[in-house]
C-alpha cells in the first residue's frame, strides 16, 4: 500500500509542471499568430500606397504622378484614353490661328458703294482698250476680285452682240479704301483689222462687278466692237 502511493504521488507530481506551464504557452502561440497577422496586412496596406501614390517614369525621361491603368488619376475629372485640352493646363493657352480673317481685307464691294465710268479709246496695232474704273464712294473699305460681267445695250433695253467674254488670268484682289478706284479693260478690235463688220453703237453700257449678282448702267456711246472682238479682263 505504501508503494503504490508513493508511486500516484510522483506521477501526480510529474504532471504538475506542464499543466502549470501549458496556459502560458498556448499564450504565447497566440501572440504570434497575431504578430504574423499583423504583420502580413501592414505588408498589404504598403504595398497598395506604394502604387497608387509613387512616381512614374514619364515619356520624356521626367517622372510625374501616374494613375493605374484604366483609371483617372486622384482629382482629375478625364476619362482614360482621353487628353486634357491645352487651355485647361495652367499656364498655357491654345494655340493661335495664323490665318488672316476675311475681315481682315473687307468685304466685297457692292453696287451701293460703288460709281462707273468708261475712260477713252486707247488703240495700239489695230487693238482698242477701254479702261472700265470702279471707285469706291462708300466710307468703307471693300474688296473687288475677279471679272466683272459687262453688256452693251441699245435704247430699247435690248442686248447688242454677246457679253463680254473673259480675256487672261484672273488677278488678285484689289482692295479699295473710300475713294480709291479699280480699273478693268475692254478689248475689241480697229475696223478693217479683222473684217469691216461692226456692232451697232450702244446706248448704255451694263455691268455687274466682280461677285456681284446687281448691275450698274452707264449712258455711253463706247465702245464700238469690231471684228468680233469683245473681251474684258481682270480688276487691277
């Protein structure tokens, strides 16, 4: 009887020691896995910052901010694939038509800023010019620019021959400040110099000016067209 309670007493003994140290060490293995958590999302948290706020190496060899791909950047109101235009960066403007305006020359003459006359005969080796002047009595300026369209007409409203035809390059256009004038030139022939046929002298002479869809009329006698000859060239 002795001998088996001494035996219970040191197994009772021998089981003492780790049931006292048991609750200290599954202490323990907690803290570490919560340490090993916890260390593992800190981990995480970085790397997202990291991401989404570090620089990127720019195309040109700078750095700057650069969203994810597929995202606008923190702040910005662009969509992906999309380009800011250049008046919303600060400090710059876009950029500068150099094309002059239309405005700039003036704008197209019409009749109402407009008088005709017809200046004398010029002959030369059996050619007649008239020189058609357009002057400007307008308080503006305007601009004439190509040919204008030129008639001969009898006392009764009738049109002699044909309408002038159009005789060389058309040439730039000529603006013309308030009183200035422009010219363009009749052309026929001398009598004899191609045939003795002559149309019938005019009463008026009817033109419209260059882009104009009005004409204007002037009690003329000139020009008298011979050898079928009738032309008109170019504003100058």
């Amino acid at each position: 009887m002795r001998t088996t309670s001494s035996q219970s007493r040191r197994k009772a003994a021998g089981r003492h020691p780790l049931a006292r140290t048991a609750p200290f060490a599954a202490a323990a293995v907690a803290m570490l896995a919560l340490g090993a958590a916890g260390c593992g999302n800190s981990g995480k948290v970085s790397d997202t910052s990291a991401r989404s706020t570090s620089p990127a190496a720019s195309p040109a060899g700078g750095s700057g901010a650069a969203a994810p791909s597929g995202s606008a950047a923190p702040g910005s109101t662009a969509t992906a694939g999309t380009v800011a235009p250049r008046s919303a960066v600060p400090g710059s403007s876009a950029p500068q038509s150099t094309a002059a305006r239309p405005e700039a020359a003036g704008s197209r003459c019409t009749v109402t800023d407009l008088t005709m006359r017809l200046g004398r005969g010029d002959p030369g080796a059996g050619q007649m010019y008239y020189p058609l002047r357009f002057t400007n009595t307008s308080s503006r300026t305007c601009v004439l620019d190509g040919f204008p369209g030129v008639s001969l007409i009898r006392g009764d409203g009738s049109t002699i021959g044909k309408p002038a035809g159009r005789e060389g390059p058309r040439g730039a256009a000529v603006g013309l400040k308030p009183g200035a004038s422009v010219e363009a030139d009749l052309h026929t022939l001398n009598q004899g110099v191609n045939g003795d046929s002559c149309w019938r002298r005019p009463t008026l002479l009817k033109a419209y000016p260059p882009g104009s869809k009005d004409a204007m009329t002037l009690a003329t006698g000139d020009p008298v067209v011979c050898g079928g000859t009738f032309d008109v060239g170019s504003v100058h």
